[in-house]
C-alpha cells in the first residue's frame, strides 16, 4: 500500500508545466466579459464588449454599438427616453416628433415622443424594407412604425396589432400598425 501511494505522489508531482510560460498571468482579469453592454462616459451611446475577429488571441473590449438618437440617454446599456415622454399615440407628441418604440428597462419596451431618428424618413404607415427609411427609425413587417391602441389610428391598408421586435437587444411586444399576415 505505502509503494502505491508513494508511486502515486511521485507520478502527480511529475504532471506540471516543464517549461516556465512566462505569458501565464495567474492574476488576470479580461476587461469585460464579451456581449456585455454598458453606456460610455458621456451616456450618449451603448458600448458592446466585443472579441477582435481578425485577432482572437486579442483581449477583449468595448466598442460603440449604437450612438443613441437625440432625446434619448443610454441607460444600463440601452437608449431610453424619460419617462414623462410616454405616449401611446402619434397624436400625444408635440409637432415634428415622433412616438416610437424604446427600451423602458432592460425587460421591457414601451413608446415615447422624441426627436425623429430620420427626419427624411418616410411617414408612418408607409411600405419599407429597412428602418433607416422611417422617421421613427423602424421599419416592422415592411410597415414603418407607428404605435396605435386600435385599427382606427393606423393608415388605410394596416392593422393595429401585437408586434414582438427587438430593440437594443431588448425583446418586447408593443401596439404597432402593420400590413395584414
């Protein structure tokens, strides 16, 4: 039994390193964790931690994902609006904004009155395939966005229905006019 054991000790002791890695750094920390995301200094923008493709041995950093649109601040990683600009209707904006869809937590999506993301965009309501084309800055079901509570608020042509997007990587069903399935 002892010539067993004896033979184990000696056997575990001789498993280590045989060369010193002098690239080895026990203490280490990478600088964020990738895919996670913060705001930067100025609270204009969401931050995304990110690997280099062209250099994976590269550490990992945070890289601009997103400038967030005029009227809105990043918060916790995502551009919201304050809450006082809550709408549920184009009608409850002031003229030359817009009620679009935005981030109300990191759980949940809700619609607010800001600055049009795209003022060259086209209107509410209006066939589009990209969401850059819409002044609410989204385009949802090749519909460009505009919330409503009832088919009566949407454009000839839409429906007033339950639309799941996705929104600075927030998921969420918000009230939206949109081309019939």
């Amino acid at each position: 039994m002892k010539t067993l054991l004896l033979l184990l000790l000696v056997s575990l002791g001789s498993t280590g390193c045989t060369e010193p890695n002098p690239d080895y750094d026990p203490d280490f920390v990478p600088p964020c964790s990738v895919g996670s995301v913060r705001c930067n200094v100025a609270g204009d923008a969401i931050l995304v931690c990110r690997k280099d493709p062209a250099n994976p041995d590269r550490e990992s950093a945070f890289e601009l994902d997103k400038t967030c649109w005029a009227g809105t601040q990043c918060t916790e990683g995502y551009c919201g609006a304050p809450a006082e600009r809550i709408c549920a209707v184009q009608t409850e904006c002031a003229e030359g904004e817009v009620c679009t869809a935005l981030p109300n937590s990191r759980h949940g999506l809700a619609t607010y009155c800001i600055a049009p993301p795209y003022p060259e965009g086209r209107e509410a309501g209006q066939i589009c395939s990209r969401s850059e084309q819409c002044r609410s800055g989204y385009c949802f079901r090749q519909t460009c966005f505009t919330p409503c509570r009832s088919v009566d608020e949407c454009p000839d042509g839409t429906e007033c229905v339950d639309l799941a997007v996705t929104v600075d990587a927030i998921k969420g069903t918000i009230k939206g006019c949109a081309l019939p399935n």
